[in-house]
C-alpha cells in the first residue's frame, strides 16, 4: 500500500506531468527523412544560417540541417526521452558546436534570429503560434510547414509529394514573412 508520504511526492509530479501533457500540441510523428530534406531545399537554407524546429523530435530536422546544409540549428521539443535522445545523438555526432535541443515549450520561446522556421503540428498549434510568430520574427524569415498550413497566412509555395510507398503523401507550405 502506498504510504502518505509516498503519495506527498508523488502528486507534484502527476502534476507536472498533466500540465506537459496539456502543454503538448502534436504527439510524435516523425517526418521521414527524404521530406525532412525537401523540407530544408523547399526553405532554401544556407550554411551559417540559423534554423529551428518546433516540436523537434528524435533531432533529425536540426541534425540534417547542421550536418548537410551546414546551418545553425535548434530543435525545442517537450518530451523528456526525446529531448534526451536527440541531445545525445548531436553529441555523438560531435554537432554540439552547431545544433542543440533547447528542452521547453514551442510557445515560451524566442525565434526573433530565425532565418527558417519548420513545424509539424497541429493545426490548434499552428493557430496558436501564428499571434506569436507574427510579432517575433524578422522581415523575410522563411517558414516551412509539414502537411498543416497556417491558416492566416498567404503561402508563397505549395509543394505536393505523392506516396512513394510508405503509405502517405505529404504537403508542404512555404511562407515568407
Ligand atoms: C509530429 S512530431 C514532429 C517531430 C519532428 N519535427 C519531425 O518532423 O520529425 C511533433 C513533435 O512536437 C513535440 N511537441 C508537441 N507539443 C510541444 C510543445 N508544446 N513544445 C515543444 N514540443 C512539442 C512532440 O513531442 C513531437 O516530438
């Protein structure tokens, strides 16, 4: 039986682990590594250039965009295992000097150096973070969506990708504020 004292620990931690949940705006869905690619081309992102991923996963957005176009990448993700996960794999590439995981919420932070944004949430997220992005990011910041649009927003591209045999086709919207 549980004893008093072990429940008196136990409930600021069942707190805090409802308020993670209610702070989660999308469950993990990775992008698959060919569209993580076109996601980066599609945003036009350039070595030095600064880039973040809001919700990032296992890594692989800010990893690719660190290793292959030679960015400066951030990923923000709210799950402990995959922050620690993605943070671990950039350390075992040695891409600590280029890419990290800040480990927080999509919606408490600051993108106003961002030259590439790139997003696979849902659409409640994307609503959400539209007032936000609105007033921090710079003339001319690019940003990538994965298969949700941000609905306020004019797109400056739209890019179908039909299945390739994985058994779901992707869309892309590339936005320019
Ligand atoms: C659909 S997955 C996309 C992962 C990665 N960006 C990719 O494309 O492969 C969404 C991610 O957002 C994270 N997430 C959800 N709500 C979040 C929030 N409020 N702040 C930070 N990360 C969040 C989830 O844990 C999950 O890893």
């Amino acid at each position: 039986m549980i004893t008093r004292r072990e429940l008196a620990a136990l409930v600021p931690a069942l707190g805090f682990a409802q308020v993670k949940e209610e702070k989660k705006l999308a469950p993990y869905y990775p992008t698959p590594e060919t569209i993580v690619e076109r996601m980066l081309q599609l945003g036009s992102l350039k070595a030095g250039e600064k880039m973040f991923d809001l919700g990032s996963g296992d890594g692989r957005l800010v990893i690719m965009a660190a290793e292959k176009f030679k960015a400066d990448a951030t990923g923000v993700e709210l799950d402990d295992d995959l922050y620690k996960q993605s943070s671990e794999r950039i350390k075992r590439l040695g891409l600590e000097g280029k890419a990290r995981i800040v480990h927080g919420d999509v919606l408490a932070q600051d993108y106003s150096p961002a030259d590439l944004l790139t997003v696979y949430l849902l659409p409640s997220a994307t609503e959400k973070l539209t007032p936000i992005l609105e007033k921090q990011l710079k003339k001319g910041t690019r940003i990538v969506s994965h298969d949700f649009p941000f609905k306020n927003w004019q797109p400056e591209k739209i890019e179908d990708i039909p299945d390739d045999g994985e058994g779901r086709s992707h869309t892309l919207y590339l936005y320019r504020r």
